[in-house]
C-alpha cells in the first residue's frame, strides 16, 4: 500500500463530526501536498463492516513511520477505535515490527490525562504549533533526516538545521540551552578521563595548526570553555613559547582550574562565550595579559552546551588574528555504532534526546557548516576512529563512563526544579537501568563499540 504515515483521530461524535476531524483532514491535506502518502482513516471505510476496517487498520500499522494521534480531548484519544490504533502501532513497535515513532497533536490536558502509553512520545500542541509545524515534523521524520529519526526524540529534529538556514535558528524557532554543569558529581573524573581519550584525535588539528603558525615566535591561545583548564594545557604542552587564557562561564570551575594550575604562561578568567559585550571583555583581559590578538582558539566540547553556538564563533572571531586558527573538538553520536548490546546503546541515545536541557548530540556534523557560516575559511574536520576491539576491560569501562554515565544529570537537575514531574522520574528511572545493563555490557569482550571523533580547524581568514 505504502503509506507512511498513518493519523489517528476521533471521527464523530453524536453523529457530528468531531473538531479532531478537521484538524486531522487539514494535516491530511498538508501531508499529501508534501508527497507523504497518508493514511486519514475516514467514515467510508467503517461503512464496510468492523471486520473490514480493522483488516485495512492492522495492514496499513504494519507498514508506516509515523503515527500522528490527534487529540482535542482525552476520551477522544482513549475512544475505541484511537486507541485500539495507537496501542496496536506502539505494541507494533516494541515488538519491532515497524521501526517507527509517535507523535501526539493534543489539546490542553494534564500530563496524568494522557494514556501512559502516550506520554513519552514527541508532543505537539493543538492550540500552539500550526499544521505547518507538525506536519514538517513529520515530513521530516518520515524522511529520515536526523539519525534517529525512528525513535522518540525530538531533539534530533530540532537540532539540525533546516535547508538555508545553517543553524542560526532550528526550524521550530527555538534555541536552546543546555542543563551541562561541569562542576556536577564525577564530572572532573569524567572530564579527565574524555581528555585523556580524546588526544590523538585532538592532536591531529593541533599539530596542523602547529605547523602552520611555526614561524610564529609566542602563540596566544584561548582556550573557550576552558572547564577545568587540564585538557587546553595538556594539547599545548610542547609550543615552546606559548600563552593560554582559559574562560569559562562557571566561577567553580575556574577556581578549580587555578588550583590544578602548573603552567606560569596560563591563566583563567571569567567569560560568556555568548555574551554581548564579548568584545569588550575579551579586550579588558587580552590588556591584562598584554596580548594583541589570539593565534589559535581551542574549544573542546563546548559548543554543544551552547544555546547560540554562532554567536559564540562569531564572537571568539572578533579576538583571533587574521591568520589565526580555530581547533574545535564535538561529538556526534551519529557515529557511534554497537554490536552485542542488542540494541542498547541505540535505545539510550534515543530516550537521552528527550531529556530536559539537553545539549547537541549530533553537533559535530554541523561544524563545518557553522563555521563556514560565521566566516571562517580553509576548513578541515579531521576524523579518528576509535573502538573496543583493542581495549583492555578497564580501557572499555573507561570509554562507557567517559560517553554514557552522564546520561542522568539532565533528569537530576530537572528534578531538582521539579520534583513532582512523574515523566522525568520515569525516564531517570529507565535510564539509569539501562545504563546499569549497558555498563555490564560494556565489560562483555563480546560486545563491540565503535564511534567516530571529530576535530574541526579552520582559519578567521583566506591564506593569501
Ligand atoms: C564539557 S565541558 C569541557 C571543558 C573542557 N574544554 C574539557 O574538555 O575538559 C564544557 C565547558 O564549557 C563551559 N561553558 C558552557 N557554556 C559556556 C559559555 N556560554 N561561555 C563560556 N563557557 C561555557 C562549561 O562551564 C564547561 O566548563
């Protein structure tokens, strides 16, 4: 039949057409004028009998991506004949029989009205997000753009940037900031342990641009959310005449970071990436430390815990000498793949995207594009590809704490906001299950991990 979308909704009530209807029928009409073969299930086909309708229902379920449950109210989505096709496609689902997702269009109602079963699904307003809205959502979901599109998550929707539009804003409008604290429990250990891990491939775009500012007698370096400043040091350790200033916007940090200090040509200051006065702050600082211009601009993991992460290039531009360098280490975890965790790894990174605060997952694909955007030229993204099969189990225990037991602070901090939101408890509760499961998983020499880590170079100007 191939249909591929499928929108679930109440047709009647008391013989008149519900408001749900129309809503669906204009989705319809969106849909079908974007080449998505749609299925509007419609009185006509009940006229044929139960026997029938639930005949074509289960064949069509069978087959689409995207079920879209359309509800003003909740006994219209817990109606008969709704929710026997919302619960058959989710049991259609967890049984693996479709990869697909849901997608709720509802009206003003509490969380706990919402079918449980429903609830963890990417969710629409009625009332706040236009046909337009949903229906790209779904366009895009049907299509696959994002790596998990299949899944629940809306985050990977959001975060990547629309046709034209290089990120400046994702095409919902919004911009988005992340709960990332790096003063959070274990997170210096973490940090430590990632920085460790991420060397040669930070080192291939640092020894690139070693080699082009080799001419260069003293090489400025700021190193742009500088965290614990142990990483920013350890990449420049062998420039023999060198300054780094480290900024980062977290007091704790930085305090931190003067503690673990042992280099007299480093030091750590307070600065937002992001802020409006960029300019001026990083000049106040740059005269302190009697530095003209940055050679090199180092950001490792940065990025991604930004809300504006164009603005923070387009500002670290205003510092950088003309022939100066930008180094940017960012993940992607659409490079990651697993084997022998039956799809474990997978589910996490799915469920993780709806975390509350999130930061880009999927960041380091578009780094090329962001920099390209904010003027940057001569850009490279050099790629190391690092996996289990090689490693020790404390190598691999390393490597699963280094990229998944962070996975719970997003919900923590939520909590901590909210300690009633019985959603977020929920998937803390998944989560931190499953990440016990995947821990053991990780220390089986059977199972195999693999992911690709990405460095971007690029000049503030065109080599002459
Ligand atoms: C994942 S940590 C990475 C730290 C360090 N680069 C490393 O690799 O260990 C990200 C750092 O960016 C900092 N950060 C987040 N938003 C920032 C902003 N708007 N301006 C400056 N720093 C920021 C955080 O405080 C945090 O220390």
């Amino acid at each position: 039949m191939g249909y591929q979308v499928f929108i679930s909704f109440k047709n009647t009530e008391n013989n008149e057409f519900t408001q749900d209807r129309q809503v669906s029928e204009e989705l319809y009409n969106y849909l079908e004028s974007r080449g998505i073969k749609t299925f509007y299930s419609n009185v006509t086909l009940l006229d044929y009998g139960e026997a029938q309708y639930k005949e074509v229902i289960d064949d069509v379920l069978d087959e689409v991506k995207v079920m879209v449950v359309v509800g003003s109210k909740k006994e219209y989505i817990t109606s008969k004949w709704c929710k026997y096709e919302w619960h058959t496609y989710q049991q259609n689902i967890l049984s693996n029989i479709v990869e697909g997702s849901i997608v709720t269009y509802l009206g003003d109602m509490e969380i706990s009205e919402v079918p449980t079963g429903l609830r963890h699904y990417q969710s629409f307003k009625l009332n706040q997000s236009s046909i337009e809205v949903i229906g790209e959502f779904v366009v895009r979901a049907v299509n696959g753009k994002g790596q998990f599109v299949e899944g629940k998550n809306s985050q990977v929707q959001k975060g990547i940037p629309a046709k034209n539009n290089l990120g400046l804003v994702n095409e919902f409008g919004e911009k988005k900031a992340s709960y990332y604290d790096s003063t959070f429990s274990g997170e210096y250990k973490r940090l430590k342990i990632q920085g460790e891990a991420m060397r040669p491939s930070d080192m291939k775009g640092v020894n690139y641009v070693k080699e082009q500012l080799k001419d260069t007698e003293t090489v400025y370096i700021l190193d742009a959310g500088c965290g614990y400043g142990v990483v920013g040091r350890d990449r420049f350790a062998d420039f023999s005449n060198k300054v780094i200033i480290g900024i980062d916007i977290s007091d704790a940090v930085l305090e931190k970071a003067r503690e673990l200090n042992d280099d007299e040509n480093a030091h750590y200051e307070k600065v937002d990436l992001l802020s409006s006065n960029f300019d001026e702050e990083i000049e106040m600082i740059m005269g302190k430390y009697k530095i003209k211009k940055f050679d090199v601009v180092f950001g490792a993991y940065v990025l991604q815990h930004i809300k504006d992460p164009l603005k923070a290039l387009r500002n670290l531009r205003t510092c950088l000498s003309e022939d100066g360098y930008v180094i940017f280490r960012q993940s992607d975890e659409g490079t990651y793949i697993a084997y022998g965790d039956d799809g474990l790894v997978r589910k996490i990174c799915e469920r993780y995207l709806n975390a509350p605060g999130i930061d880009d997952r999927f960041i380091g694909r578009k780094m090329f594009h962001y920099l390209e955007a904010t003027g940057y030229k001569n850009i490279k993204v050099f790629g190391t590809f690092i996996n289990t099969s090689s490693m020790g189990y404390d190598d691999r225990m390393a490597l699963y704490k280094m990229r998944f037991s962070l996975r719970t602070m997003y919900y923590q901090k939520e909590l901590a906001k909210n300690p009633n939101n019985t959603i977020v408890k929920n998937d803390m509760e998944w989560m931190n299950s499953a990440l016990d499961k995947l821990q053991e998983v990780f220390g089986s020499p059977s199972f195999w991990f693999g992911e690709t880590m990405l460095v971007s170079v690029a000049r503030k100007t065109d080599i002459k």
